[in-house]
C-alpha cells in the first residue's frame, strides 16, 4: 500500500476511473461475445427449420406427383395436365434451394445430392408417363413404367423421410445449445454485477486509505495548530497530500519557532526595556520639578520633551505586552456586577487633563444600567475610545458617553464630532498597527494598537465591537457587553 502514495492525485483519480472501466468493458466484451453466439444458434435453429419444412414441401409434391399418376385416366380430365405439371416443375426447385440452404453443411448437401440422382430418374418416369397419357394410352400400357415409378418413389419417400429426420434431430440439439447461451449470459452478467461491486469497494478502501483518512490528518492537523496542540505524526507518501503535509509540518515548526522568539522578545521587552525606561522617566520627572538642580527654560522644555517621549515608548510597550496577553489568553480578569456610571466617571477623570489640553468637552449621560465585566479593563475601553475622540475632535467640540438597553445586552457609545473614518476603514481600524491615515502615527500621536486592544477586551466579555461613522460628520465607536441578569 506504501507505493500507492507515491501516485499524484490526478494518477488516483486515473486509476478510479480506469479500472471500473476497463472491467465494465471486460464485462461488455464477454457479453457481446455470448450474445453473438446465442444469435448463431437461433440463426441455425431457424435454419434448420427452414430445411425440414423445405424437405417436407419436397416429399408432398413428389408423393403428390406420383399419386396424381398412379392412374393415368385423370391426366385427361380438364385441366389435370396443369396441376400437374405446376406441381412436376417444383420438384427441382425445391432440391435447388435446398442445395443453396444446405452449401455450408458438406455431408447434408451430399446426402441431398443422392434424393436429387432418383429425383431424376423418378422426374423421367413421370415424364415418360405424362406424354404416354397425352397420347392417349392406358393403364395396362404404363404399367412397366409404374412398377419403376414405384420402386423409385419407395427409394425416394424413405431417402426424405431419412433426410428430413436427421434435420428434425438438429431440432432437437438447438433449444438446449440456446439455453446454454443464456445461461452464458446470465453467468456473465452475474459475474460482472459481482466483480464492479468488488472492485468499487476495493476502489473505495483504497482511496480512503490513501487519500480521504490522510486528509483528515491533514485537517486534524490544522485544528491542532490553531489550538496549539501537537501535530500527528508526519504522513508517508510523496503525493500532494504527502507534500502538503510535510510543508505544513514545516510551517508549523517555523511558527513554533517565531513564537519562541516572539515571546522572548516580549520578555526582553518587559524587562530589559521597560524597567530603565521607567527609570529614566521618573529622572526626567525629577529634573523637570528641579528637584535635582534648577534648570534653565530651554533646558526644561528638552527635559520635559524628553518624558512625554519616554512616557509614549512605556505607554507603547505596556499596550504590546497587554495585546499579547489577550491573544494568548493570559490576561487575568474579573468579571463581576459593576454599575455603568461610577466606571463612567472615574473613566472621565483619567482623560480630563487630555481633553481640556485639546480644548474638548466630554458629557456623560447618567445611566442606571448594570454590566458583566472587569472592571479595570471597561476603564481601559473606555479611556481608549474617548481618548481617540479627544484626538480626532475639532476644538470646542463635545464628546459624549452613553449606554442604551439592548436586551441581554448593554451598548455603550462613545460619540465625536471629528473627521469620521471612511467605510473601507471601519473593520481595518481594529487591526494592529492601523491608521485611518498614515500621518496620524506622528502627528496624533498614535500607535495604532488602542483600538485591537479594544476589541479583545470587549470579546473576551463575550461582547462585540465596531464604529458608524459618516464623513465630516463625526463617528459613533459602539460595544456592546453583557447586562447583568436581573
């Protein structure tokens, strides 16, 4: 079964149809081979019938012919002498057709020959009689001739009886010859019912083994690599599904490996960069307030450039190591009863000194409604979505938050009146490292990764994400989390 797998799948599907064909072909050639010879048979039984019924036309008009002159006075009632002769000259035809019918079969036409020899010698007798009788003579005048007409029609009678007995008894052969064709036929056609049935499920065993069982590997395969389980053992076989296997297994060594060095630089990342990062920015802070020295305007302005910089690359490093904790499943969360407004005012705090630097109001509009969720992580949203709003609104412009009933769950809206995001941007934007334009990055400030963690979180509660947005017009980012049962 090993070297079956190193058939390509266009060679499989070749063989899955070939060789039912070729049997099924097998299986017509044999039929059409019994069936033309149980149509000879019944060609030769009609044959035969044909020259015994012949034979006997053959003995009546001679028997008829002789008895029509076994007294020569009926030869000159009116009309006599035409039947008869209608009936003398179909003597020879007969034995001329007979001889046509029987020119395969040697021995017959031989036999044949013989009736024909005293056919003759019986066709002159009757000849010399019938001109006898025209010249008027008597019954005692043709009596000579009669004893030989009599001898002759006695060889005659017993010669076609015989002749036509020997053509009876091949009668007797043909119905049992065409039921052995039949039953031929009906062997054949039994066999060649039972052998497609055998090799349509050796067929089937086999493609399964090689091609149906090892895609389902295949397809286990790719299960166990999107929940990061180990893979099956690698499939036998140089064919496609062979080679497919063997590159996947290599796709997901190459995956197993950019993840090992994915997460070691993440760890290095949290470690090695944000630890003096920090630490620099708590110095900066320090010299900044004068703490360690008094420095000159320029020199503030440079320090304090310098920690909001420093501030951005931990704000940076903080969201990447809390996006790859989400993807991976690790982020702890707990989820309890929370009320809306006290989440949405804490959330309005920590973006006040944001908004009033760009000059941007933002209205809550009491809620009584009551969520499943973490609460940590619903401030998190929410300080992302109305920090975005903040950035994108014009100034003096009003950002509002609000919650409406949904049934089984609650939406909460965050709504600007900025620049909107077109349509072809609506899902992109909740992709890693998107932007709605490729200035924003600079000069808003933006890493692109607020609005994915955004999305996580929100999934993770089981909930869903997304924005309406009409150009000019502003847009509405929206999600929707569970209500607290009541």
């Amino acid at each position: 079964m090993r070297n079956n797998f190193n058939l390509n799948l266009s060679q499989k599907a070749f063989l899955l149809i070939a060789v039912p064909l070729v049997a099924e072909l097998l299986v017509l050639g044999c039929l059409a081979n019994a069936l033309a010879g149980a149509e000879q048979e019944i060609r030769k039984e009609r044959h035969a019938r044909s020259v015994v019924m012949e034979s006997n036309i053959l003995l009546n008009n001679f028997l008829d012919c002789s008895i029509y002159l076994y007294e020569v006075g009926r030869l000159r009632k009116p009309g006599a002498i035409e039947q008869f002769d209608r009936m003398f000259e179909q003597i020879p035809l007969r034995i001329r057709s007979l001889k046509i019918a029987l020119r395969d079969s040697p021995n017959q036409v031989q036999a044949l020959e013989r009736i024909e020899l005293v056919s003759g010698e019986a066709v002159g007798l009757l000849g010399q009689v019938r001109k006898m009788a025209l010249e008027g003579a008597g019954v005692a005048d043709v009596q000579d001739l009669r004893a030989q007409l009599s001898n002759k029609a006695t060889v005659m009678v017993a010669a076609l009886r015989k002749f036509a007995r020997q053509q009876e008894q091949a009668l007797v052969v043909m119905p049992e010859r065409e039921a052995e064709a039949r039953f031929r036929i009906v062997q054949i056609l039994s066999t060649g019912v039972f052998l497609s049935v055998l090799i349509a499920v050796l067929l089937a065993i086999t493609f399964n083994r090689t091609t149906t069982r090892r895609m389902s590997v295949l397809m286990d395969n790719t299960r166990r690599l999107a929940h990061g389980q180990k893979l099956n053992p690698m499939l036998a076989g140089q064919d496609e599904i062979g080679q497919l296997d063997q590159v996947f297994h290599e796709m997901a060594r190459a995956l197993a490996d950019a993840s090992r060095r994915k997460a070691e630089l993440m760890s290095m990342v949290s470690h090695d960069l944000r630890t003096p990062l920090t630490s620099m920015q708590g110095s900066m802070t320090l010299l900044a307030a004068g703490i360690m020295g008094e420095l000159t305007p320029k020199a503030v302005n440079e320090v304090s450039r310098a920690e909001r910089n420093a501030t951005r690359l931990i704000n940076l490093i903080n969201d990447l190591l809390d996006i790859e904790k989400l993807e991976a499943g690790q982020m702890d969360m707990v989820v309890a009863d929370i009320m809306l407004q006290p989440v949405f005012e804490e959330s309005l705090e920590s973006v006040a000194q944001f908004a009033s630097s760009h000059s941007v109001k933002v209205d809550i509009e009491p809620t009584g409604l009551q969520v499943l969720a973490d609460h940590n992580r619903l401030i998190q949203v929410l300080i992302n979505l109305m920090s975005n709003a903040i950035k994108f609104s014009p100034e003096g412009e009003t950002v509002r938050l609000l919650a409406k009933d949904d049934g089984k769950m609650v939406e909460i809206q965050v709504v600007d009146r900025g620049r909107g995001v077109p349509e072809s941007h609506r899902e992109a934007i909740f992709e890693r490292f998107k932007q709605v334009e490729a200035t924003d990055a600079t000069e808003k400030k933006g890493t692109g990764l607020g609005l994915p963690i955004c999305k996580l979180i929100v999934e993770s509660h089981g909930g869903t994400i997304g924005v309406t947005s009409e150009a000019g017009s502003g847009s509405t980012f929206w999600f929707k989390i569970p209500k607290c049962p009541s």
